[in-house]
C-alpha cells in the first residue's frame, strides 16, 4: 500500500464552512484562508487549517441525508414513538394523533395517515433496533426520516417543562423536537448502510466473544473444558473469517465505498478494521466541519467554566465503537506516521500525559481523514514540503 509523509502543522483540521448549527468560524479567518499564495499549490492540505474548499463531488450514493432547517418545503412534524408492540403517532401542527399496532396491518394504517412524502419530517428515537423496521419502510417511500439519540429528546422535554411520560406524550415531544431542532435525515439507502452497519457490529461482537473464550482458556485445569473452549474458539474463528469476507465483498460492490476505503488506507496507522468501521458508523465523514465531526465521535474536549472557576477540559460522549478503532490507530500512527509522530512529541515536550496525547492524536487522524474523503484525494507526499 502506497503511504505518504507528511510534517506535523502546529494546528490540524480543513477550514471549511460551518454547517447548520455549527460554531461559526473567528473573525477574520477566512480572509486567511481565502487569500493563497500564488507559489502555493492550490492542493488541500489536510493538515493545514488554511485548506481551500473544494467543489464538491457528485451525488454519493451513501450519505443523501438533507440539513432541513432551512428548507421551506416541509410543512408538517412528525413523530414516531416506537415500542415493541405499538406505535404512536403525533403530526403537528394538525395534532393528528393515533396508536398503531406494530405490524404489517398498523403501518399500512400509519401510512395513510402521513402527509405526502417530501413535505413532512419524521423523528423517531433510536429504541435498540424497534426502529430499524419502520424507519426502513418510511425511507423506501420516500420520506424524510431522522433517527435521534433519545437522551436529548428527553432534555428537551424536561426544558419545556413535561415531566409526565407516556407514549403518547412521547410522540407529541418527538415531533416538536423535530420542529424545532430540525435534526439531519438518514441517507436514502438507509438499509444498505444498516446493513454494513450490521456486520461490522457482528463481528466486533464475535471478537469480544472469541476474547472471552480465550482469556477462559488460561485458567482452565480440566481437559474436557479446554477442548470444549477450543472448539468454540475455532468456530468463533471460522465465523469471523465469513463476516470479514462479506464485508469485504460488500464494500467492493459500491464504488463509492471502494473510493473511501482506498483513501482512508493512504494514511499511515490506518488499517482494514479501521476504515470498515468508520465507512459503517461515521457515514457523515467528509460532510461535515473538523469541529462537527470531533463532537460527533467524542473527540472535541468541553470547557467547563463558570465564574471565576476553570474546570479541565474532558471529552464526552459521542460513538465508542469509533473512538476503540481510532485509538488503535493512533497508537500505530504514533510510531509510525511522521505527521502524527511529531505532533505527539510536540506534546510531550509540553509535559502533556500520556492519554491526553494519544486523544489528541486521535482527534487529528479523524480530522485529516475528514479532510481527505471530503476533497477524494488520498494522504500526498507533497503535504510534508
């Protein structure tokens, strides 16, 4: 695999336009990163903060997701509360409300009842997989669908002063979240990416599992056990070697996929399980800010201040499965990528400890990553001159 060197910048991330609800960028930054040096190549530095934006690319065929909060086409709200058995319902700003039972005969119910697509937005909460049906079947008609983390939708409740909770009023506060936060669509192949989604998370599953086993293995006296744990070992094996040969071919199909894949490997420390697990869990990487993208993973550290009280910055939240691939990464990119080497050393000459430094290190691999899949140029030589 053909790698590049870079040399490490003393602040990394592109400089690209805050998107919808995004911080706003500091004064007079983009006279900086507007006014290039005509010795400069007009090439985007991934590791640079003065990266010009480039022309975006055409449409992929993943990440269709539409930024809806100016979008005068949608007149209603919707909002879905999903439970095992029923599904509520609450279109604003009619107030149609209604209960539905959770299956075929309830959604072709739902349906009916729905505005026409493109003119509505529907919310529903991530409930542990419930979801996946109906979010499934709204999107292949041609809906425009957010899947939200219920942790803030229920803030936003405590914030409107609803304390009660039933599924009823559930649904009520779900389509006011939508109405009033606006939250991003899933991508119109949403049960293709679920689908990658699925045997990714499979075969993290299966690792964890064969871990388990393995650290059994150690403390085992009795023959019979040990056979029996090796059997469920090499079966654990053979499984996995199945779900990362179908992942391979899955992503192989897609040429979109393929693009990404090939230059997310260009960087240094980064690896196969890497690249499949964020082409799975990050579909929103090359769409967004350096800032969105870090707070989107959990990599962007928060102040907590108040008064005359100045609290350590600490990360918080976002997607763990992300964050374990990234880590590894990093602590590969560490030794071996030049670019992540010296920005490293650069800390630790500050006295920085050991994970603040490996933290950081992560959050600058996802943002030159960032920066490469959004401009589709893989990691170049020329970056380190």
């Amino acid at each position: 695999m053909d790698v590049a060197v870079g040399k490490a910048a003393e602040r990394s991330g592109a400089g690209f336009p805050t998107a919808a609800g995004g911080r706003s960028n500091v004064t007079g930054f983009s006279k900086t990163a507007t006014e290039q040096d005509r010795r400069r190549s007009v090439e985007t530095n991934p590791n640079s903060r003065q990266s010009r934006r480039r022309p975006q690319a055409d449409s992929s065929s993943h990440l269709q997701d539409r930024d809806i909060s100016m979008d005068g086409s949608i007149t209603s709200f919707v909002g879905i509360d999903v439970s095992k058995h029923s599904l509520d319902l609450c279109v604003l700003p009619k107030e149609t409300r209604q209960e539905f039972s959770y299956d075929t005969k309830g959604l072709k119910q739902l349906f009916r009842l729905l505005p026409d697509p493109g003119t509505c937005l529907i919310v529903v909460e991530a409930t542990g997989g419930y979801q996946r049906r109906v979010v499934a079947e709204l999107a292949a008609a041609g809906h425009l669908v957010a899947v939200v983390n219920p942790r803030p939708v229920r803030h936003f409740a405590i914030a409107l002063g609803i304390l009660a909770k039933t599924d009823r009023i559930d649904a009520r506060v779900i389509a006011l979240f939508g109405q009033h936060v606006r939250p991003r669509t899933i991508p119109k192949n949403h049960q293709k990416q679920e689908e990658l989604q699925q045997l990714v998370t499979r075969r993290r599953q299966l690792i964890d599992l064969r871990t388990a086993e393995s650290n059994r293995q150690e403390l085992l006296t009795s023959k019979l056990i040990q056979q029996s744990v090796q059997k469920v070992i090499a079966l654990l094996n053979k499984q996995i070697e199945a779900i990362e040969k179908e992942i391979a071919k899955f992503l192989e199909s897609d040429d979109e996929w393929k693009g990404k894949a090939n230059v997310m490997k260009s960087v240094i420390g980064v690896g196969k399980v890497t690249v499949n697990t964020l082409l799975a869990d990050l579909p929103e990487l090359g769409f967004l800010n350096r800032r969105e993208i870090t707070s989107l993973v959990g990599l962007a550290p928060f102040n907590r201040d108040s008064g005359r009280f100045h609290g350590k910055r600490s990360i918080w939240g976002g997607r763990a499965s992300i964050r374990s691939v990234l880590y590894m990464a990093a602590l590969t990119a560490r030794r071996c990528n030049p670019v992540i080497q010296a920005f490293a050393k650069r800390l630790e000459a500050q006295g920085k400890p050991f994970k603040l430094v490996i933290v950081a290190c992560m959050r600058k691999l996802l943002v030159i990553l960032n920066t490469l899949v959004k401009t589709n140029s893989p990691w170049n030589p020329n970056y380190a001159q």
